[in-house]
C-alpha cells in the first residue's frame, strides 16, 4: 500500500512537472476575453445570464458542506487545481487568452453547480490577485468556464461511465472536454459579440475556433491526463473522502 501511494504521487509530481514544462504561459494578463473587450450590450448579457447559475449553485454548495462537512477538503482540492491551471494563460486572439480550465475534475466529484461557484470565485481572484483582468467580462467568462464546461464534463462522465464502465478513460474525456467546450462556448460569444461581414456569426464563429483550437487542443488532451493523476493520487491518499463522495452521488443518482 505505501508502495503504491509512493507511486502515485512521484506520477502526480512528474505529470505537473511535465505539464508546466510543456504548457509554459507566455507573458499574458488577460482572462479569455479581457477587460473591456466586449461591447457594454452583450457584457451584460452573459452577466444575466450567469447569475441565476452562480444563486443555484451556493445553495449546492451550501447543501453539500451542511450534509457532508468532510468533503469540505474535496472543495478546496477543486477549486485549487481550478485556480492554479487556468492561471496558466497563453496569447491567443486578440482580445484573448487561451488557457486549461481545471473544471473538470470537480464537476465529476460534485456535478455542475458547485463548479459555477468555484470556478467564477477562481476568476474573480484572477482578475483582482493576479492583475488578469475581466470583471466587466466576468459573466462572460464565468459562463463558458465555470458552467458549460462542468456541464459538458460532468454528463460526459456520467455518460462514459454508463457507456463503459471505465472510470479512468472517462474522467480524461470529461476533463479534455469540459475544457474545450469552454473555448467552443467562448468563441460563440465572440462571434456574437463581432459577427463578420461575409458570413455574419458562423463564420466568426469558426474563424475564433480555429485559432483556439491550435493551443486548445494539446491543452485540453494534457490537462486530461494531468486530471486522472490527480484522482489516482486521491484514491491512494483521500480513500474515505472518496467513499463518502462516491456514496453521495449514488444516492442523488437514486433519489
């Protein structure tokens, strides 16, 4: 057994080394779309739309440390491996930044609400702590981050998990595509927010994509395997957090 958790966390160690290594962000100070950048109309778009999510899920996460006050470690673990790789930010469209997310692996812990709570904290704390900007974007941002993307991870997982049975492959797959729906979502509001004059929003659209999608990619496939290293780790060092988490969500799953 000590040989074991020995292993897996020299695997935790030598993934992030590898992943920082790889994925070393250039000098970038904005969120995925910064300051300023959208115009004041759909600014305050996505804000109205991201707040009914934000009050639906502090009351998630209220229920979740009233009934489980032990999975408050579990919380914070998510809302760190959140804050710390989608501070990894690298130049990308103008107006943009192209980074991982980390919203996968707590949207399979805790499902999606609690993920919209977590993760819009971690960019506010971004935009004040760390200069990056985006609190007039912070609807926006939010929105794609910390609500599609734990959306689309979280029924991926549970899809994946129904599917097959193989938790490992979809906890990669949730994680990679909770980060790239994330982009997907992002480049929507770009390309509503700056249609283009031949094509109108698709093409805006897939012109955002596109150049997302060439740091995107290799971001969202690392930041899969970094996020199946932190749940071997946790199997080998947080087994009664895990029980208690994999107990919860059968019975939500019955009721």
């Amino acid at each position: 057994m000590k040989a074991k958790k020995w292993v897996s966390t020299l695997l935790l160690v030598l993934g992030f080394i590898v992943y920082f290594s790889v994925n070393e962000p250039e000098s970038a100070y904005a969120m995925h779309i910064m300051e300023g950048f959208l115009p004041v109309g759909w600014a305050v778009f996505w804000w109205v739309v991201f707040i009914p999510f934000f009050i639906v899920g502090l009351r998630a996460l209220k229920k979740i440390t009233k009934e489980t006050p032990e999975l408050k470690i579990m919380l914070g673990l998510a809302g760190a491996f959140t804050f710390v790789l989608s501070a990894l930010k690298i130049p990308s469209v103008t107006g943009s930044s192209s980074h991982p997310t980390g919203t996968g692996l707590g949207a399979v812990m805790f499902g999606p609400l609690p993920m919209s709570v977590l993760g819009s904290i971690v960019l506010l704390f971004q935009a004040l702590l760390l200069a990056h900007g985006g609190l007039t974007t912070l609807g926006a941002n939010a929105f794609s981050m910390a609500i599609a993307g734990p959306i689309v991870g979280y029924w991926v997982y549970k899809g994946l998990m129904r599917s097959t049975g193989k938790q490992k492959w979809a906890i990669f797959t949730a994680a990679a595509l909770a980060d790239l729906s994330t982009y997907v979502v992002t480049s929507l509001q770009l390309a509503l927010a700056f249609p283009a004059e031949q094509g109108g929003i698709l093409a805006s659209f897939v012109k955002f994509g596109s150049i997302f999608a060439v740091t995107q990619v290799p971001l969202a496939i690392s930041e899969g395997l970094l996020t199946v290293l932190i749940w071997n780790w946790m199997q080998s060092y947080s087994t009664e957090e895990l029980s208690v988490l994999q107990r919860k969500m059968k019975g939500a799953k019955q009721s």
